[in-house]
C-alpha cells in the first residue's frame, strides 16, 4: 500500500509538472496519496516513513488551500503538527548529547513553521481572524531562531492585509499590514527591503483612509509620511495629497507636501492627474500653479498640449468661458504658427469643443453654439474631406435652422454633402432644408434614401451616434417635421419607411395610426377616383403590416397584453369603417372585413368581439359569392372555395356565441346554410347531399329558404335537379299547412316545382314522373278550387302545360295518356275569369 502511494504521489508530481493535469486533480491525486501513507504509519513508524508523511501532509494541505478549499486543508496540516512532534521525539530518544537535540530541534522548528504559516493561510481565507494571528505569533516567535524566514513572514502578513482590504474588512487589513511592517524591521539582514516596506505602508495609508479618514486621519499621514521615508514614489505622493485635500489641509500644507517632490521624476500624466486632484477639490489656486510648473518638466515632450486641454477643461468647468476662448485662441493661433497639438491632443480638443456647442445647443443658445463649432472648424484646412467635419458641418446647419438662417444651413449642407454624401445623417439636413423651401420633390427623394440607408446602416458612421434604432429615429423626426410643416404626402412616405424599420412595438403602433388618420384626412379631400385607388394602394398595406407586427409582438416583454388589445381594437374597429365605406367595390370589402377579423383575434372573445367576427365573416363570404357570380369559371373556384373557408370558421365561433345568450331571432344559422350550400354546389362538391340530410332534419326551416335552395341548386354552374325538387316539395307541404294558403307564393312554388319535374318539350316521359306530376296538377286543382285569390296568370299556366303535355302524347300515339291530360288541362278552364272566352 505504501509504495502504491508513493507511486502515485510521484506520477502526480510528473504529470502536473507536464501539465497533465490541472491544480485541482492534483490536490485530490495527492489527497489519496496521503491518506493512503497514513494507514500504513504502523505502531513505530521509521524515520523516512514519518519525514514522507510531513511533507505530503503539508503539501496536500497547502494545495488544498491554494484552489479555495481551506476548509479540507485543516486536517492534513494538524497531521503534519503531530507528525512532526513524533519525529522530534524519535530524534530526541536516538541522540548521543545536547548538541544533537539542537540540530533535531532546528531541524523540526523549520517544518512547524512552514506548518503554522499554512494555518494561517487556511484560517485567513475561512474568515477565522483570532486563529490567524495565534498562528502568525507562533510564527514571529521562532523568527530569532529562523531569521531567514523573516521576509516569508512579511510578505504573508502583507498579502493577508491586501486580501482583507479586498474583503472591505479595513480593521483586519490594518492589524496584517502593520504585522508586515513591524515584521519587515526585524533583522535588516533578511528584510524585505525598502520599497516592499513603502508598498506595505501605502496600502496601510489608503485601508486608514477608506475606513474611516476622520478618524484615523493621523494614522494614515503617518503611514505615507513613514512610506515615503523609505521609498520616494508617485503613489505615495499622490496618496499624500489625497489624505491632506480629504483632512481640508491648508493650501500651504498642501503646498508642502508637493514641494516634497520637486526633484522627483514622475510621468506627465501622473503631474496631470495630480493637477486634476487638486482642481476637482475646489483648490484652485494650487491645481493652476501646479499646473504652470508642469511645462518647465517636461519641455521637450511632444505632448505638452494635454496640459493645455486640462487647463481649458477646468475653465469651462469652473465656468470661465472667457478665459477658456482665449486660451483656445491661443491654440488656434499655434496651430498655424508651427505649435500644432498632437493628433491625439487634439480629437480631444474637438471634444471639448463639440461638448460645450451642445450645451448651447440644448439650452437654445444657438449663436454661441455656432461660435463653439467654428473653433472647431478652425483646425480643418480648406477642401479637407473628413467625417468629423460632416458632422461638424451638419451640427452647425441645425443652429442655422433654428435661427431661421436659412441660406447659412443650405452652406453647411452642402459642405456636409461634400465630405460625407452617403450618411443618413446628411440626407436627413438635405431633407429638412427641402421642407423648410416647400420643395415636396426633393424632400421625398431625401426620404427615400434615408429609408434605403436605414435598410443598411453605413459600417463608417459614428459609433457613438449610430445604433440599431438611428434610420428609426431619424425617419420618426422627418414625419413630424413634414407634419409641422403642412406636408402631408411627404409625412406619409416617411411614415410607411418608419413602419419598416421600428423595432418597438409602442412607437410602431403610433406610427402606424397617424399614417392612418393622415391617409384618412388626405383621401376626405380627393376626388371619388383618386380616393379609391389611394385607399387601395396605401391601407391595405397599412393594415397588414400592423396585423403582421401585431402577431410579432406576443414575444416582446415591453409590449404588454392590455397594450396590444387596445392597439388590435383600434386596428379592428377601422378596418370595419374602410369595408363598410367600400360598398362599390366588393374585393376591397371583402379585404377589409377579412382584416378586421384577423385583427380581432388578438382582442378578448367577449360577446361583442365574436359578433363583430361572425358578421366580418359572414359578409366576407358574401362578398365572395357575390364576385363567383359574376367571373369566369376558372376564377369561380378560388372564389367559393374562399367562401366556405370563412363560413367554416364561422360556423365554429358561431357555436360559441349561442352559448352567450338567446339568438332566437338571429338570422346567422339561415345564411350559413344558404352561403354554404351556394359555395358546395357550385363547387360540386361531392359532400352535399349528405349536407342537406341534416336540414332536411330540421324542423323549424323556412319556406322561403327552401325556396332559395332550390333556385340555388339549379344556378350555373351547379345543376342538382333532385334537390331542388326536393326543396321545392318541402316547400309546398309548409304552404299547405298554413292557416291561410297564401295563394300567390303557393303558386310560384308549384309552378317552379313543376317546371323542374316537367322539362319543356319532352315527349318520351317515363311514366313514373308523369304521374308525379299529374299529382301535382291535381294540388294544384284543390287549391284553386278551396281559394278565390289563386293568380289567373297561373292557373292560365297550368292549363297550358297539361294541355300540351297531352298533345305531346297524341304525336307518339299514345291516345289514352293524350285524352287524360287533355282532360286535365280543361279542367283548370272552368277556373279562369276573363281568360275563359278566349280559350273555350
């Protein structure tokens, strides 16, 4: 077992040496490989056995440590204690005299300590403060034995303090740090030497000063004052200076402290930012003077000039405009005079520039705007083609804009033109200078390339500037900007770009319904024809695009439920009005109604949203019967196929809405039954008849109903004698059975009944129909003879074609048959008026 262990102690060993394997595995590898050693310890372990299991108890403690688990760490390091001490006591039982335990007790002091400063280790990272330090003083108590472990020992405390600093745990971070000093001064011989030691008490400065600085204000003065007696350094006098401007020292202490480092090297930076922290805290006396001292360090830097943009910058912050403009003058003076900026120097400039036009700009004080940008244009030689200076030019348009300078903007346009003809940007100053001229051609041209440029926003634009929503943004101010300038046909076109681009469904909707009511107010004042064909062109595509983003929408946190039924209401509601004003023309009806549905299925199904659906689509299917009428066979079948999709979908939200209520008077189940029958048999479908079993089911069917059916069944293209017939006998069969046989609608209905069963100018008849129809003369007989009211007209009819039908039957030699209905037909003669002379 033992030496399965070491083997796999030393295959750990190699295997991370050739990075194998990672901090972690070797930390469990040695695990196993300990615990395995200390099973087979034994009663009287040899020396080497106890030696081999210090080392691997401490390492594997110590590693455990090192990837974040101290906890696991605590029990390889206290075996190591107690190893240690068998290992003294083996050494101390087989030594010959006094000299012998010294270098035993050497010997074993080493490893304790090592041990101790694990502990410690492992007690700092589990947050047990008190076992920390009782480790770290058995530690500081060997140094007089182990000198050389003196700078270990400094170094530990001081990285304890940083990771206690870290935590924000200041009282822990200033008991480590000052352990590190204190530690440090030991023995000089084996110190960690000055600069370390300045390091440790600047963090100890800066934990006084961000514990709480009013109170430990003179420990952390002291602190850097001691640090800066052992190590001159930037740090250390920026932090001084800190410390004093946070205490509220004096101007002259303050003046002292950098006195302090007159002869002192530092970077230009460094003095900058230095200056800075005395400008931000109100000393401004100081913060310049510095300042002024800066150039004679640093004369022959090339960048000299960030120290004139720190001096500009703190003028204007400090509200000394005037100052600041002449000391920009002065830079524009040696600009041309050989004293340029540096590149960089100067695009920070620039900034500053455009910073403090903006501030003007928003405050509305567009002329000194102007006089900001115009610094700023002064640094561009003339005929320079620069991005920068687009914006710049196109900044300076907007001040001529809003002062009314109107050829001025036009200039700087043009300009911006020059240096930058393909940005959103510029088109868009092109466009306001159109509208501002009443020029409605050149501002849609304008609007038509921001609305292309929106599609694809240019890769050299300004990040800064350009985002995602920027074509949007700007497409939104040209629409309001047409607008206020009583340019509606210009408004409309940027508004259906805006629709295109808009990400946000909020903004999207209220695009969407001003373009609405702008095409709504336009058309009101155009001609019949002109209306048409706008209404045509531009709503339609409106509405579908909103029911388009209305569907895209579910998706989008930002738009909520109640906002997307207020927005599919309105949408849902227009749609209506637009169908019901197109009553001249059917196929833009139809469209609308069938968005007005679609429309509606994003809104609650309450009782009044599913009465608006089954009307939409009952006139829908309406409209679409009423066109298959009038078109030509092959453009029938989409159209009444289109027809029974909607009555489908009908049907079903029909059946819900029963349940809402009492429809006994609705006329919906009637005109489902006649628009579906319609649409199936002109379709020919093969599914009719079974259709019609169950109405023929139905007990409270009306006559006029089946009196629509039959003339239905037999409307080309559908041709279904048998249910015609069938609906005309169903028909006739109410007639009878009212109180009052209303005489002439009794009278159509045979006459259509008999027309059907009776096909005109046939002779060879089977005589199964002959008799059904002789029945129905003989209806008709009784009828007319119960009744005074039966038409003349019909009864005229009737005889005629009894009459003939037996003269049909005379000229194929069928006598007898010729003789009845002969007979039949005198039989009505008695029954005619004014007609009985005529025919006798």
């Amino acid at each position: 077992v033992e030496e399965s262990a070491v083997n796999l102690w030393n295959w750990t060993v190699a295997k991370h040496t050739g990075a194998v394997i990672n901090d972690e595995q070797r930390a469990k590898l040695r695990f196993a490989a300990c615990r395995l050693i200390c099973l087979c310890e034994g009663s009287d372990p040899p020396e080497a056995t106890i030696r081999r299991q210090i080392l691997m108890s401490m390492k594997t403690g110590k590693g455990w440590i090192d990837i974040g688990k101290a906890s696991l760490a605590d029990g390889f390091l206290e075996n190591a204690v107690d190893s240690i001490e068998k290992l003294y006591a083996k050494l101390r039982s087989g030594s010959e005299g006094e000299a012998d335990i010294q270098v035993h007790r050497a010997d074993v002091e080493k490893s304790l300590f090592k041990v101790f400063s694990y502990q410690a280790e492992s007690a700092v990272a589990q947050g047990d403060f008190q076992k920390a330090v009782m480790c770290v003083q058995r530690c500081k108590d060997m140094l007089m034995k182990l000198p050389k472990e003196t700078c270990y020992l400094s170094i530990l405390c001081y990285n304890f303090g940083v990771e206690t600093y870290e935590w924000k745990r200041y009282e822990q971070s200033s008991f480590w740090l000052s352990q590190s000093y204190d530690i440090g001064k030991m023995d000089m011989k084996y110190s960690v030497g000055k600069e370390m030691q300045a390091k440790v008490l600047r963090l100890l400065a800066t934990t006084y000063f961000e514990w709480d600085c009013s109170l430990y204000l003179d420990k952390a003065l002291k602190a850097i004052n001691l640090a800066n007696q052992e190590n001159l350094h930037p740090a250390g006098f920026f932090l001084k200076v800190k410390i004093l401007l946070k205490s509220g020292a004096s101007d002259e202490d303050i003046n002292s402290a950098l006195a302090e480092f007159t002869n002192f090297e530092m970077s230009l930076d460094f003095c900058l930012n230095t200056a800075k922290l005395l400008l931000e805290h109100g000393r401004e006396s100081v913060g310049f003077d510095f300042l002024k001292s800066v150039p004679e360090r640093f004369e022959s830097l090339p960048d000299l000039g960030k120290i004139t943009l720190l001096h500009i910058e703190f003028l204007l912050q400090n509200k000394r405009e005037l100052l600041a403009k002449q000391k920009i003058e002065e830079v524009i003076i040696g600009h041309y005079t050989g004293k340029q900026l540096l590149p960089e120097a100067l695009n920070q400039l620039h900034i500053i520039l455009w910073d403090r036009a903006a501030k003007h700009y928003e405050e509305k004080n567009y002329s000194e705007a102007l006089h900001w940008y115009n610094y700023s244009v002064s640094f561009y030689t003339p005929g320079q083609i620069d991005q920068n200076l687009a914006k710049l030019q196109r900044n300076m348009a907007s001040c001529y804009f809003h002062l009314k300078q109107v050829d001025k903007a036009k200039e700087a346009v043009k300009q911006a033109e020059r240096c930058d003809p393909n940005s959103i940007f510029t088109k868009f100053s092109v466009y306001k200078i159109a509208v501002m001229e009443n020029d409605t051609d050149k501002a849609m041209e304008a609007v038509i390339e921001m609305g292309k440029l929106a599609e694809k926003p240019s890769e050299h634009e300004d990040k800064l500037r350009v985002d995602k929503n920027t074509g949007s943004n700007l497409l939104s101010l040209a629409a309001q900007i047409a607008l206020e300038n009583d340019q509606q046909i210009v408004a409309i076109k940027a508004l259906e770009y805006l629709s295109e681009h808009l990400q946000d469904c909020r903004q999207l909707f209220t695009a969407l319904k001003c373009l609405v009511r702008l095409m709504l107010s336009k058309v009101v004042a155009e001609n019949a024809e002109k209306r048409w064909v706008c209404l045509k062109n531009h709503f339609l595509m409106v509405d579908k695009l909103s029911h388009k983003k209305l569907a895209e929408s579910f998706t989008e946190e930002k738009f909520t439920g109640d906002m997307r039924i207020l927005e599919a209401h309105w949408f849902r509601k227009v749609a209506w009005n637009l169908a019901v004003q197109f009553k001249d023309s059917p196929k833009k009806m139809r469209d609308f109604f069938v968005l007005s549905f679609k429309f509606s299925q994003f809104c609650p199904s309450d009782k009044a949203v599913l009465i608006a659906q089954k009307t939409c689509l009952l006139m829908a299917a309406a409209i679409d019967l009423e066109m298959g009428r009038q078109v030509t066979p092959s453009e029938q079948t989409e159209l009444f196929s289109q027809a029974l999709r909607h009555l489908q979908t009908c049907k079903e939200i029909w059946k819900v809405l029963k349940l809402t209520g009492d429809f006994a008077k609705d006329p919906t189940d009637t005109l489902l039954l006649l628009y579906e029958f319609e649409a199936r048999s002109k379709l020919n479908d093969p599914t009719l008849h079974n259709f019609m079993e169950s109405v023929w089911e139905q007990p409270q069917i009306e006559i006029k109903t089946l009196e629509i059916i039959a003339a239905l069944a037999m409307e080309s293209p559908a041709r279904y004698p048998v249910l015609c017939k069938k609906a005309l006998k169903s028909a006739l069969n109410l007639h009878r059975k009212q109180a009052v046989i209303d005489a002439e609608k009794f009278s159509k209905c045979l006459h259509s009944l008999i027309n059907i069963a009776l096909p005109t100018g046939l002779t060879d008849l089977d005589t199964c129909v002959l008799q059904e129809v002789w029945d129905y003369f003989e209806d008709a007989l009784s009828v007319i003879s119960s009744i005074d009211s039966y038409p003349e007209m019909e009864i005229l009819w009737l005889m005629t074609r009894a009459w003939n039908t037996g003269i049909f039957q005379y000229t194929v030699g069928k006598y007898k048959e010729a003789e009845q209905w002969c007979g039949l037909g005198m039989r009505f003669l008695n029954h005619l008026g004014s007609l009985k002379k005529s025919y006798e």
